[in-house]
C-alpha cells in the first residue's frame, strides 16, 4: 500500500523529534526522574520526622512506666493517719489509697496509647522506607535507560548523516533493529527504514523545508498537514456541493413564497440550541482558537456537542499549564466523555500530566474500560505500569 505525503510527513516529523533534546522519550524519562526526586526528597524529610516522633515517644513510654511505678510505691508507704493534723486544719484533700487506685487503672492505659502511637508510627515509616527506597530504585533505573536512549539517539542521528550525505550504507535488518528500541510498529521501521534508504523519495526535501523555515509549533506543523489534507478533500467534494446547493435553489423556487416563509420559521424554531456561532463562542471562552478547526471539525463537534464535557476537558490541560494543541491534532480528545476518567487512571498508576500531553494516542486508542485492561494485565505480567513508557501501551 502506497503511503500518502502526509504520513511520510508524519513519520518525518515523530523521527526529528526523537534527534533533538525536546525528544519524547527524553522528556518523559527527564519528568518521571523529576517526579521520583521528588519523591526521594519528601521521603527523606518524612522518614527524619517519623523517626524524631518515635524517639520522643519512646522516651514518654519509659518515663510514664518508670515514674509511675516509683510514684505508686511512694504513695503506698504513705500512712494518711500520720498527717491527719494537717490535712484537716489546712482541708488538704489528699488521699494516698484513691491516688494508687486511679494510677493502677490509668497508667497502664496511657502507656499503651502511647505504644499505640509508637506502632502505628513504625508502620508509617516503613511504608515512607519502601517509597524512598522505590524512588531512588526509579531514578537509578532512569539514569540507565537514559544512557541507552542517548546511545540509540547518536545511532539515530548518525544514520541520518549519513542518509542526508548520500553514504547510507546501514542494512535494512539495523535500521528496523534501532527504530524498535523507539517503539515504532512494523509498519513504521519499515517506511522509516526506505526513506533513510531512499534520501531522495522524502528525505531531502523534509531536511531542506526544516532548514529554510522559521521554527515552527507542533500547533503549527499539525495545522500545516491538516490544511494539505483538507484542501484536495474540497476541491474533489466541490462539484457535489455545487449540485446540491442548484437543486436546493431550484426547490425553493418552484415553491409559493407563503410556502417558503413558512419553511423559514420552522427552520428557525428547529434550529439546534448550539450552533457554529455559539460553538465558536465557547471556544474563545475556553481558550480555544476556533481558526485552528475546519468547517467539518465544527460540524464533528456539534454532532457529539455536550458543553459541560468540552469545559471539563479543556480544564484538564488548562489546569496542567499544558498547550490546547492537543484538541487540534486529536479532535475526539474534546468531546470525548471518558477523557477525564482516564487521564485519572493514568495519573493514579504514577503517571504525569506532562506524560499523557506528550502521548495522547494512549487516549484515543482506548476507551476508560480497554485501558484499565490494559494497566491491570501489564501488573499481571510482573510489570510496573509506571515505568512503562506510555508509548508501548
């Protein structure tokens, strides 16, 4: 099957961004170690204060008991008749035997609330002890897997020198075998491995467009091929619209003017409570460009229109400080009803809100029940779902 400019331009665009530093894989690696240091951090501040609380708390136990014990003896030697005197000339309440009584039942039961308090604080620093040493696990295994994706990027890069040089003289077998350790499918290490094969079908026209350009968005990239593939779709439905629109005109022609006003109205009063107006209305709202739509996303959008989904999924990004772009180049992503559900499950197995921006197919390609499926078979098969790179979900 013959693969179209647009998704050469595609392959392109995910294999340029896997040279650079603003690489993918490098950005989530570069964010899970960002998180686990955090982790490794709030733990060891966790741990100090766990392991001061236990100590005070120790030493409270020994002094309730030791104390207690001489405080009882003290009182039971005390013979109350020998300062009875005293005691009723001065109404001192005090009883020697109702004090070693109340010490007897009290005491032992505050030392254990206090013993009480000391488990429940050793568990606690168990379970910080485990996180850290999890944390430091993640960032030491992050440092290793970095090392082999900066070895993989400089094999990448070398590769396209030498494509670019017109001296590729690297197998298919290598090529495919490299692309692998990205995570590309079959299907994309095979197209990938014919244009570095074949500089000249795709290759040298991409490079030289990137050279000769300013530095363009991935806002801008998307819209680019959007309008590449929107255009012939309107020039080859043109003639069909055209003949529509004649035969309609011819319609209301043909038809008493009475006949036509009162088409008119029931037009107006069966129009949809939200139209491409009010949509781009919203949009500016929300903090979405409408420009960036075509006409037949608009229409995408009013078909499957809830307002109260789109505003709670523009939230998720907007409250994330993260680019709208993603509604542009994955249109589903802002009507879909599960989005917030999975972004949440993402999000409770570890992973970043950055992460998920960086690969929304994980969001398209499942809905809330398949990706649940997904993450409990990766915990079946040993794996943590945290640590897998959410480009081989």
């Amino acid at each position: 099957m013959k693969t179209s400019t647009i998704e050469v331009t595609k392959l392109l665009d995910k294999l340029y961004n896997l040279r650079g530093s603003d690489s993918v894989i490098l950005k989530e690696m570069e964010s899970a170690q960002e998180e686990a240091i955090k982790t490794k951090d709030r733990t060891t501040e966790e741990k100090g204060n766990l392991q001061t609380k236990i100590a005070e708390l120790q030493e409270d136990s020994k002094n309730l008991s030791e104390q207690g014990k001489k405080l009882t003896q003290v009182l039971k030697e005390i013979n109350k008749d020998d300062y009875e005197i005293v005691i009723d000339r001065l109404n001192i309440r005090f009883d020697p035997d109702a004090l070693v009584k109340e010490l007897e039942t009290e005491l032992p039961i505050k030392v254990e609330e206090v013993n009480n308090e000391i488990k429940t604080s050793e568990d606690a620093l168990v379970k910080v002890e485990e996180e850290m040493s999890s944390a430091i696990t993640t960032i030491e295994e992050i440092g290793i897997r970095r090392d082999t994706a900066m070895e993989a990027q400089e094999k990448l890069n070398e590769y396209f020198d030498l494509a670019l040089s017109g001296n590729i003289n690297i197998t298919r077998e290598s090529i495919t075998s490299l692309l692998e350790q990205f995570g590309f499918n079959e299907e994309e290490t095979r197209e990938a491995a014919k244009i570095l094969m074949f500089p000249e079908d795709a290759l040298y026209d991409y490079d030289n467009k990137l050279k000769n350009s300013e530095k363009k968005s991935i806002s801008e990239v998307m819209q680019e091929a959007k309008r590449e593939e929107v255009v012939p779709r309107v020039v080859e439905e043109a003639p069909k619209v055209e003949k529509e629109v004649q035969e309609d005109i011819v319609k209301v022609q043909e038809e008493p003017k009475e006949v036509v006003k009162e088409k008119e109205v029931l037009k107006v009063n069966e129009e949809k409570e939200f139209d491409k107006e009010d949509l781009m209305d919203l949009f500016t709202e929300i903090g979405l460009d409408y420009l960036d739509y075509t006409s037949s996303d608009l229409e995408e959008i009013l078909n499957n229109f809830n307002e109260k989904v789109i505003r709670r999924n523009v939230a998720i990004f907007k409250n994330n400080d993260l680019n709208l772009d993603i509604f542009v180049d994955h249109l589903n992503l802002l009507y879909d009803r599960e989005l917030e559900a999975k972004v949440d499950r993402l999000m409770r197995i570890g992973k970043s809100a950055l992460d998920i921006y960086l690969n929304p197919t994980v969001l398209t390609k499942y809905d809330y029940r398949n990706l649940d499926q997904a993450i409990i078979s990766l915990q079946n098969s040993g794996l943590d779902p945290k640590k897998v790179p959410l480009m081989a979900y």
